[in-house]
C-alpha cells in the first residue's frame, strides 16, 4: 500500500500567541532637526504580551463497526457530547500547544540634530565671525523584552483494547509556546552640523598724490591697493544622543504537556502509556527468484529473514491483525495476495522476525530505450505495514534497500565501420558476456534460450551466413555461457551491386534472450548500425577535383557537390573518403594522395567524423599542415566546406600559413650579408619552396649573441614586410651546432633561418553556409565557392573564353575550355563527340566567375598596399606588377585581338575590372605612395584593354561602364569603413567581396572565409628560440597523433576489410 496524503482534522485547545511589541515606526526622525533645533528623542517600544496557556483535550476513539475504514473520535470532559469522524483519507491531530510569546518591541531612533547657525560675513570694517554649534541629536527610544510562551496542555486518549488500530490515526502536538524574540533599543541621533563660518571680502583703494616740479608746474599721481579679511571656520558639529543601556531578554518558553494513553482491556483492567506503538524495519534481505545474482525484468524479487522493532512507549496490537507487502515503484509490483502477517504484542523495544517471504514483480521495460543502451535501473526496495480492518499504513515503517535491474548477458559495442565500399566484404564482430552466477543458454541448466539477430531492413547488403529463406538477417545462437566468460560473434557482409553509392544502410543487431516466465525471446540489447555506402579511392589523372569525404558527411551535400562539377563544370572528379582509409595516405603506395593534384582543387568537406570508433576528428587532424603548406605553395586550391570547429581550424591554419618547423633533411642557402636576403628572395629570381635561407651572424661589440642575432632578426623582418608584402616568413636563429660543446652564452656567432610560409596568393577558402537538404542540385552559394575553388590561371581563361559569346543562360563547354591554357580540361574529350560540344558550362559558374575573379585580386590589391610606407621606395613601379600575381595573371591572359562585341560583354568585364578599379581611391598622400603606383597601373591597363578588345565603337561604352562600376566599389567601401570606422581596408574589401556574394547567390547573410579572414592580417615575423621550439612541439604532437590514428585504423580495417580465411 502506499501512503497517500492526508487531510487533516483537528480538534485545537492551543494557547493564543502574545501581541509582540512596536516593531515600526512612522518615521518622523528620519529628518534633520531644524536649524539650531535639537532633535527629538526616540520613543520607547511597547511591551509585548505573553503567550496563553493551552487547555487539556479528552477523547475516546473507536472503531466504526458499520463503516469500514471508519474511525470515530468522541470528546470527554468539556468536549463531552461532541463527536468527530476521521475516513482512510484524513488524519486527526489534537493540538495542545502553548501560544507563543510576543516579540519584544524596536524603539524608535533618536533625530538627528539641526544644523548650526551661520556665521557672519567680513565686511571693509569688521572680521568675519564663526558658524555656530550643531544641535545635539535625540536620545534613542527604548527598546522591550520579548513576552514568554505559554503552556502547554495535556493531550487523554482513551480506547478499548480491540481497537488499538485506530491511534495510527490520530497525532498530538504538546510542545510549549516559544518564547518571545528580544526586541532593539533605539539608534541615538547624530549631532547637527556645525553652522558655515562666515565668508571673506577683499577690496581695493586708490589713493592720489600731487606734486610740483622746479619750473612750477604741478601733476597728480594714481595708485591704487588692495585689501581683504579672510573667511571664518565652521562650527563645532553638535553632540549624538545617548543609546539606551537597559539590558533586553528573549522570552521563556512555555511548559511542554503530555500526552496519555488509557488502554481499557477486555479482562476490565486499565493500561496507561505516553505514546503509542511504533514498528520500524530494522532489517531484510533482498533476493533474486532464480538466485543468479541478478535483479532482471521479468523475474521476482524475494525479499526474506525480516527483523521488526518497537521503538514506541506501548506493545503492538493484541487483537488487530497488522499485514506487511513491499512497497510499490516505477519499477515493482508487489503480489499483493501475498502478504505476510506480523506477530502480535511486540514489546516495546523488542526485535521480532517475521516468519515467510514477499514477493514484487519486476516490470518490464515499458518506454522503448535508446539503440546503443546497456539496461540499468537504481531503485529502492521499501516494505509497508497496514492494519487489516483500516486498511491504513503505519507511517513510521520506512528503512529500505537500494537494488540495481539489469540483465544477465551484456553485449558489447560492435565492433564496425561506419563506412564501407561496395565489393569489399565486411566482419563485424561483438562479444557476449555472461555477469550472473549461473551459466546460460539454450543447454544451460537454467535452459534460457539467447542468441543474437543481426538484420538488414533496407535489404543494402549481402549477408553471408544468410538463408535462402530469410536472405537479410542470420541468428547466431548460444548453446551454453558460463558464469563470467565472454564468447565473440562474428558476421560478413557485401554490399549489394544493385546499390548506388553515398546511400546509407542500417544494420540493427540485438541480444535476445527467453523471457523468465513466459519463455518468449526478447531484445535486451540492441544497435542500430548507420552505414555510408562509398565508392574507393581511384586515381584519374584527369580529374581536376578531388572532393575529400567521410562517413559523417551527409550524403546529399556529396551527391549535390559531385553533380555540379560533372554536369555544371563537366570535370572529372575522383572521391577520396578518410572513413575507408583512415588517413591522406593511398594504401597501395602509402605516399599522401594530395600530392596527386598540384594545381588542382581539393574540396574537403569538413565536418566532424567518427574515427573508427575513438572518438570525432576533425579532417585537418589527420593532414600535416607542415605538408599542407607545401601543397598550397605548389598551386593546390583548398577549399573546406562548412566546418564546424572553425577555432579548431583557425589553430591548425595558423601552422599551416607560418611553418617554423621543418622536415627531417632540409635543404640550406646561405648568404653571406645582410643586403642579400631580399634580393635572394625576390620573384623570377630565386625560388625556394622547401629551402630555408641562413644569415651568418658575429656577437657585437657591446651585445651578447642573442641580443646581436634579436635585432638583426627583426632587420630582416622589416625589410621583408616592406620589401615583399604578399609573401610570408618566419625569421628567428638557427639551432645551435649540437657538436660544437661551447657553452650558448660564450660563443662568439650563430646564424638566422629564414623560412617561408604561405604567400597571399596562395587560394585557402573555407565556405560557412550549409547545404540544402531534399534537393538534388547544388545551391547558387555552394556553386559560387567550387568555382572559386578553381585555379586562378583556369579562371582567368575560362573568363575571356566567355566574353564574344551570350552566356548568360551557360556556354557551350567547347567554347569555354577552348585554347591551350585549357588544354587540360579538354584531356579525354573526344573533339568528334557531338554530344560533348553540347554540353553547358553552368549559368551561374559563369557569373560566379567574374565575382571570384575580382575577389583575389581585390584582397591580393588591399593587401599590398596596406600599412605601406610613404614615400614608397620600396618597390619601383616598375616591378609592382610583378609583385601582384593576380592581377598580372589577369592582364596577360587577356586576348590581343578584339572580341567584345556587345552590351552584355561590356556589362561582363566592366563589373569585374571597375570591381578592381573602385578598390584603390585617391587618398590626400597618395602622389609618391605605392596605392598611387597600383592605381596608375590599373588606369594604364584599363585603358590598353578597352583599346586591344573593343572596337572603336564600343571603347566609349567600356570606359563608361568602367568608370561607373568603379565609382560604385567606392562608395560602398566608404559606406563600410563610415559605419566602422575601426576596420582596415583589407577588411572593408573582404566585407565588399561577401556582400557582392550575398548578391549573386541571393543568400541572405552569404560569407566565405579566406586566410586573412579566419586569422587575420599576418605578415613575415621574427620569433624567438623559444617560440620557434613551441611551434616545433605543437607540430610533433600533431604528426604524434596522425601516426596513432594511422596505425590503429590500418589494424582495424586490416582485421575487418576482406578479412583472411582461418
């Protein structure tokens, strides 16, 4: 049974509570006193009233006969006459305690003092005199004593000894009334202020004197003094009122009552008890029904060998039968015709076992659990006492057990790919471990049948140990498990050839085992296998994209993206998923695939993936970024799509862009002075992708060798920031020659590396919005940024190809790809293929061209000339260009014959170049600056286009339409930089570049990220010994950690992918 909530009825002869004294007050003496006035004193508080005595309560209660459940209460003595009922669902309670005291009184705080009176002023004549004194402040009111409490009254109940039941309803209160609490005397006022002394004057005479010079002639002389009588002090601030000293008390409780319980025994003799009995569990055991050890659903929970105390004042019902059940749960249902009876008259103080066992079904799982959840239920197993005829539990036999459900056989994690490849046969494995005390199986003793069921719902795969009969799912059965031993289970699988890659099939495999009682199998475990159906890795050297994958990548984004560039761009694509491989590297050649596609794109989806069942990866963890930068310095265009630790990836970039770590043998140049550095370095002059470039340096005179090596460091930085601003480098000293036994403080010379990074053109991008689910096309967005993906010498080919002809529904790919720049595009068509040369270069690839276009050489633009120094001598004008790759890749893939022949034409190039135009404006230093040297450049070129591609009809449309879009860039760069005055140019040119996205996709909020962007504005720097060895550390824990991850997944596809036959 359980305890419901009771309603209570109340028979009350407590004591009424005292009134307490003044506890607020109306707050006249919160203000000052007037002028000069003292203030008043505070009152005193009242005196509070004590607490009255309770009166004592006399009742009989019975048993009604003919009303089950029904208990009676009849008064005695001043209550005679009067009768009460008290249901099942009520409680009656005798309240017998004494009134509170009241709380002593607070006294009122005493008035603050007026202010004293001012002094008076200084005159010609007379002193200023000093402010009066300050009023003294009120007395503080009196504060009372708190009032005692009451007493308390006596509570009789009287009942017959067949009736002994009924006390479970019925309670008492017999507790003295409190105390007052002691009240607070008054605060004394503060004295007044002292009055303002009187204030200064200061004047001034002029006074005359005539005097006679020797011819006779008399003059008058002027002057004039000055005079002044200082201020006077204040007055003394008046003195604060007394606080009262009387000591204040809290009130005395009242005198605690009783209560008295007068037995009437069937032999006519009396029995008298101060309180009723009371039955607490002091112990008992809790069982299985099949004693394995285990509490699993479906079985009985026994509980035995229970042990009852009477803690109470008088001996447990003679004559009422007193039953006990387990408690009921969540989780338990008690048999309730079950119950065991508890012996008669337990003495007070007594201990008694109760003779038997109780019995509670364990429910089964009634909510459908997780797929992947191992079953495990706390519960606490409590048991509940109730007489018979009340029907009504005794509310003090709490105590009980926690207990754990589970099952006896736990199944572990499969052991499975999330990604598999059609033609491979695949072995999934698990194991089964028995954690009871009794073997099990369909030949165990206990003779519970279990075995596990591997299915296929969407019919994906070929199941090898399969029947003819039931082809998508096979049954692998367990004969016997012995107590804590394991036994592994294995299955093959192909996927089907009938199935297109990048779906997704399930494999739901379960633990099934025999119901206790019923004996129908049941899952007690099971997992829901979500698979990726791939393709392999195949490399075809035509391809100009490489779309790397992996099993968390949805599959629409795949199928959408490899669409787009089959039939958009027409370009052969090859798939590389990591979930097949685990890592970059080709498994037949173990060299890094990437290298496969220098100057070429790798489009890296980049979302997080389950890495062979140790956790997420993000793609970039298993990519060296010393490799990494390499690639990208080789003309590989990264793109990665919609990460979702962009920090994660902001960390592993900045590796990437500004490398001080270096491979095992690298190659060494050296000069021999400081001037030759930079010309070393310099373009079409000297390249060295993978070299690093050493500085000889001697101590000074006056500086140590760290100090000399520091600032000759920092020279070199300079000069290259200035020098070559599109270029990245990371100068610091070299490692000292661990041969040369020296000491580091004494040695005389050491040398400066010069490593380079990344340059700015180098294409890093990083898209931020998602792709749409439930389409099968590509989004306008999404298309924007594969074609910005593309290599920027492809662009810009692609793009003149484009101009002469309509393309403003697509182009024929013939036309567009035509010319020996694109000669690589053209590799494998057939030029005979009629259907070939019907193939469309997608409309919006077209327009997205222009935007990509001037996106680089925009930022390539807002770059160079930014924070450059003026005058600019760094760089002549005439190797600008050449310092601009960009740009000048733009320019000299430009036809040198005349093929702009319409508005469309114009509107295409003048959008474009006028894009690049409008980015460099005419600042109030700008005559001798490099932004002058661009922008002469761009005006000189811009010019030698409209003559070498228009006829001379159109000129004058192209260079109006150029000026136009021009002055457009401008103004929206200067809206930008108004509305955020904060933000550099390269910033402001990025936003531009975003929203010209948002346009041409009508993505609202459309964003891209370059390496500017993502990690801000980094230049050539000169780092430390110590930041340079921290930069090595990070970069060895992130080689640590690939090489980890390689080996294991290597293990595992190796025991799981086309396994070997034992």
């Amino acid at each position: 049974m359980q305890a419901p909530q009771l309603e209570t009825v109340l028979l009350s002869a407590a004591g009424q509570p005292g009134i307490p004294g003044t506890q607020w007050w109306s707050g006249n003496n919160n203000f000052e006193a007037p002028p000069g006035v003292s203030g008043r004193p505070g009152q005193n508080a009242s005196v509070p009233s004590p607490g009255t005595s309770a009166h004592d309560l006399r009742v009989r209660l019975s048993y009604a006969q003919d009303r089950p459940g029904l208990v009676q209460l009849f008064g005695e003595g001043p209550l005679t006459g009067k009768r009460w009922e008290i249901s099942r669902a009520q409680n009656g309670l005798l309240d017998c305690r004494g009134g509170d005291g009241g709380d002593g009184g607070k006294g009122e705080n005493g008035q603050c003092g007026g202010q004293g009176s001012s002094g008076r002023g200084a005159t010609r004549y007379s002193d200023a005199t000093c402010g009066g004194p300050g009023a003294p402040g009120g007395d503080g009111g009196s504060g009372t004593s708190g009032a005692d409490g009451g007493d308390a009254g006596n509570a009789y109940v009287t009942v017959a000894e067949d009736d002994l039941d009924t006390l479970v309803a019925l309670e008492w209160m017999t507790a003295g009334g409190r105390g007052g609490a002691s009240g607070v005397h008054g605060e004394p006022g503060a004295g007044g202020r002292g009055g303002l002394g009187g204030s200064g004057c200061s004047w001034t005479e002029t006074h005359s004197h005539t005097m006679t010079d020797s011819n006779g002639h008399s003059h008058t002389e002027y002057y004039t003094t000055h005079h002044s009588r200082p201020g006077a002090p204040p007055g003394p601030d008046g003195p604060s009122g007394m606080r009262p000293f009387g000591p204040l008390y809290g009130g005395r409780a009242g005198r605690n009552g009783r209560g008295e319980i007068r037995v009437l025994r069937n032999d006519l003799t009396e029995g008298t008890y101060s309180s009723r009995y009371q039955l607490v569990v002091k112990d008992f055991d809790v069982i299985d029904e099949n004693m394995d050890g285990i509490n699993e659903p479906g079985e009985f929970l026994l509980v035995q060998n229970i042990q009852i105390e009477n803690i109470g004042a008088m001996p447990s019902p003679k004559g009422n039968i007193l039953k006990i059940l387990i408690r009921p749960t969540p989780w338990l249902e008690p048999v309730s015709s079950e119950p065991l009876e508890l012996p008669r008259e337990i003495a007070p103080g007594a201990i008694v076992r109760v003779p038997g066992v109780l019995r509670a079904l364990i429910k089964n799982e009634s909510v459908p659990r997780a797929p992947g959840t191992t079953f495990h239920a706390q519960d606490t197993v409590a048991l509940v006492a109730y007489f018979e005829r009340l029907q009504r539990s005794l509310p003090e036999f709490a105590g009980g057990i926690e207990v754990a459900y589970q099952y006896p056989l736990v199944m572990s994690v499969p052991k499975y790919l999330d990604c598999v490849a059609k033609g491979d046969l695949v072995q999934f494995s698990w194991m089964i471990k028995n954690i009871s005390t009794k073997a099990y199986g369909g030949e165990s003793a206990v003779c519970r049948p279990c075995y596990t069921h591997m299915s296929d719902p969407c019919g994906v795969f070929d199941l090898k140990y399969a029947t003819k009969d039931s082809p998508h799912e096979t049954i692998d059965r367990i004969d016997v498990l012995d107590v804590g031993s394991e036994v592994p289970i294995t299955e093959d699988f192909q996927v089907s050839q009938s199935v297109p890659v990048f779906t997704t099939g399930y494999i739901v495999v379960s633990l099934m085992l025999s119901d206790p009682h019923t004996g129908a199998p049941r899952p007690i475990t099971s997992f829901n296998l979500s698979i990726q159906i791939s393709s392999s890795y195949s490399y075809n050297p035509l391809s100009q994209f490489l779309l790397v994958i992996n099993g968390s990548t949805p599959n629409a984004a795949i199928l959408q993206t490899m669409d787009f560039i089959k039939n958009g761009l027409n370009l052969p694509t090859d798939i590389l998923n990591l979930s097949l491989i685990g890592s970059f590297k080709d498994p037949k050649t173990e060299h890094n695939v990437l290298w496969n596609y220098l100057g070429k794109s790798v489009v890296i989806f980049a979302n997080p993936m389950n890495y062979f069942q140790t956790g997420l990866r993000d793609v970039w963890d298993l990519l060296d970024p010393w490799e990494a930068c390499m690639l990208a310095k080789r003309g590989t265009n990264f793109l990665f799509v919609r990460p979702a630790n962009v920090n994660e990836l902001k960390a592993w970039a900045s590796q990437m862009t500004a490398p001080a770590f270096v491979p095992q043998s690298p190659s060494a140049e050296s000069v021999t002075k400081l001037s030759d550095v930079v010309p070393r370095l310099k373009p079409y002059k000297y390249e060295m992708p993978d070299c690093i470039l050493t500085l000889p340096v001697k101590k000074a005179i006056f500086r140590s060798l760290d100090r000399t090596m520091e600032c000759r460091a920092k020279t070199i930085t300079k000069q290259l920031n200035r020098r070559l601003p599109l270029r990245r480098f990371v100068v610091g000293p070299c490692d000292p020659d661990p041969t040369d036994e020296t000491p580091i403080s004494k040695r005389k010379s050491g040398a400066i590396a010069v490593v380079e990074g990344l340059p700015y053109w180098t294409k890093f991008a990083v898209t931020l919005q998602p792709h749409a689910d439930g389409l099968t096309s590509l989004t306008d967005y999404n298309i924007a940024m594969i074609v910005h993906s593309l290599p920027f010498t492809d662009q810009c080919a692609v793009f003149w190809n484009l101009l002469g002809y309509d393309h403003s529904s697509g182009m024929s790919v013939g036309l567009a790809y035509r010319g020996a720049a694109l000669s690589h595009f053209q590799a494998g068509r057939d030029p005979n293929n009629v259907l070939e040369k019907e193939f469309l270069l997608h409309r919006k690839a077209c327009e997205a061209l222009s935007w990509s276009i001037a996106t680089h050489v925009t930022s390539e633009l807002s770059h160079f000339c930014l924070d450059s120094p003026w005058p600019d001598s760094s760089i002549p004008k005439s190797s600008v260009l050449f310092e601009l790759p960009f740009l000048r890749q733009f320019i000299e893939s430009a036809p040198s014959a005349p093929i702009i022949t319409s508005d469309f034409d114009i509107s295409s190039l003048a959008i474009l170049f006028g894009a690049i135009l409008g980015t460099h404006t005419k600042g109030l230093l700008s005559l001798g600056g490099r932004n002058s040297k661009v922008r002469s450049i761009l005006q000189h070129h811009s010019n030698q286009l409209s003559k070498t591609l228009c006829a001379p009809d159109a000129r004058k449309k192209l260079r109006k339409a150029l000026r136009a879009s021009a002055t457009a860039t401008k103004k929206r760069l200067a809206q930008a930089k108004k509305a955020q005055p904060q933000l550099q140019r390269t910033e402001c040119v990025h936003r531009l570049n975003c929203q010209r996205l948002e346009e041409l996709t009508l993505t609202p909020g459309a964003s891209f990220l370059d390496l500017s962007a993502l990690l801000g504005v980094q230049r050539s720097v000169c780092s430390s010994s110590a930041e340079l060895a921290e930069r090595r550390r990070v970069r060895a824990q992130c080689v640590l950690r690939m090489e980890r991850d390689e080996a294991w997944s290597k293990q595992m596809l190796s025991d799981m992918v086309n396994p070997k036959e034992e």
